[in-house]
C-alpha cells in the first residue's frame, strides 16, 4: 500500500500510520518492458510497392476516363506510361501466345522461347512507331522530347491493356474467335490507328510549319522505311517465325 499524501508505503492497515491519510493499493506492471516498447514495423519493400501498384492503378483509371490528359501531363507521367507500354507488350504477348497454343494443341511452341522472342519483336515495333512520331513531330510539329513523346502514346493505352486482358481471358477458356478478334483489335489499334492519332494532335498544335495532312503522310512513310530497315537488320529467320504465328490473327 502506498500513502498519497507522504509517500510512505506499508503492508497493513488501511490508513498511513505517520499521517492517517487513507492509503491507494499498487498497481504494478508486471508485462516485459521489451514487449511493451516492441512495435511492429511495417516492411518497407511491401509498402513501397503497394504505394507504386495504387500510384500506377489511379494513373490508369484517370487514362481510362480520359486520354488525352496525356498532353496535358508531358514528362511527368513517363514511370507510369513506361509501365503502360510494357504491360501491353506483356498482355500482347501472352495473348498470342495462348491462340498458337489453342490452335496448334499437338505442337505447342516452348513458352520461354515464344515470350523472349515475341515480346522483344512487339516492343521493337512499339519503338519504331515512337521513333516515327518523334522525327516527324519534332521536324513539321511541336517540339517535344523523346521521353514526352512516350508519355503521350503510354497514356492512350488504357483501353487496350483492358482489352487485351478481356482477349486472355477469353483465351483461357478456349473461346478463341472472340479472342483472336480482340486481340487483332488491339494490335490494329496500338501500332497502326493510336500513333495516327497521337502525330495528328500533336502536328494540329502547331500548323505554322508543314501542312498537318503531309506530316500525317510523312509519319507513314518513316514508319515503313523505319519498319523495313529493322525487318532488315533483325534478320527474316526471326521475324519470319514471328509472323507466321501472327498470321493467326488475320
């Protein structure tokens, strides 16, 4: 017992034998310091990666609702429209992937193998389509960085993943009609349609120089040029098998 009056602490009694104030039972804390101090930290890995999923989750409903915020946003999205373009370089991939082996069950191509060779040609592709709009942007339209270039054409691409990723599914449970028509759908649309449009908004911002229909001509035929040199380099073993499981989608 201790005395809250004289601080005096005895065993018996009820009142505190020096000044007769009534006396206040102990409580003492009995648990571990360690246990009581200890906190759980949260791992940083986990957290930091959580942070970039929600991050790259927003960016994509904002893209979704809104495309062409893209312009608006310039370099500061470029984490972000990385991710786009890779993730529908993925989807792509795994798509076509997923038809060849629906549609040659009794000789499947090496999954490794496939993907490498697949992804690495589609993303050439992508690059070759980016490298066209920069050239044609920066000569006859505004002028822009590379970096702001693939910010432009990453923020266009949310419809698509959605797309590719309803071509998967599809896939998976073997409807391969409506999945082979989704996935040419996004391929027409990311290489061919989406970069029109892309170098016809940027060429209409700045009409002082080349007229934007010859700069929409001008993109098409770098694109070609651009697209045959690479066919050249890369070698017609590699992009000759490429094409004849892409020829699936046509």
């Amino acid at each position: 017992m201790n005395c809250s009056n004289c601080d005096r602490e005895q065993s018996v009694g009820m009142y505190c034998s020096i000044c007769g104030n009534k006396l206040e039972e102990l409580v003492l804390n009995t648990e571990p310091i360690a246990s009581r101090t200890r906190s759980v930290k949260p791992n940083v890995h986990v957290e930091n990666i959580k942070t970039k999923l929600k991050t790259y989750s927003s960016y994509l409903i904002q893209r979704l609702k809104k495309p062409s915020l893209a312009y608006n946003r310039g370099e500061d999205e470029f984490t972000s429209s990385i991710v786009s373009i890779i993730l529908f370089t993925v989807l792509f991939t795994l798509s076509l992937f997923l038809l060849t082996k629906n549609l040659n069950a009794s000789h499947s191509p090496n999954f490794l193998s496939f993907f490498m060779e697949a992804f690495l040609l589609t993303f050439f592709m992508i690059g070759i389509v980016l490298l066209s709009i920069f050239l044609i942007s920066n000569y006859f339209g505004p002028q822009h960085t590379f970096k702001a270039i693939i910010c432009f054409y990453g923020g266009q691409l949310s419809l698509l993943i959605i797309g590719l990723t309803g071509s998967i599914l599809l896939m998976l449970v073997e409807s391969v009609t409506y999945g082979n028509a989704l996935l040419t759908i996004c391929l027409i649309f990311g290489i061919f349609i989406l970069p029109l449009y892309v170098i016809g908004f940027l060429l209409t911002k700045n009409q002082s120089g080349i007229d934007p229909l010859y700069g929409f001509m001008l993109y098409i035929v770098t694109f070609i040029i651009l697209f045959i040199l690479f066919l050249t380099i890369v070698g017609d073993s590699k992009i000759g098998g490429y094409f004849d499981h892409m020829n699936y989608l046509f």
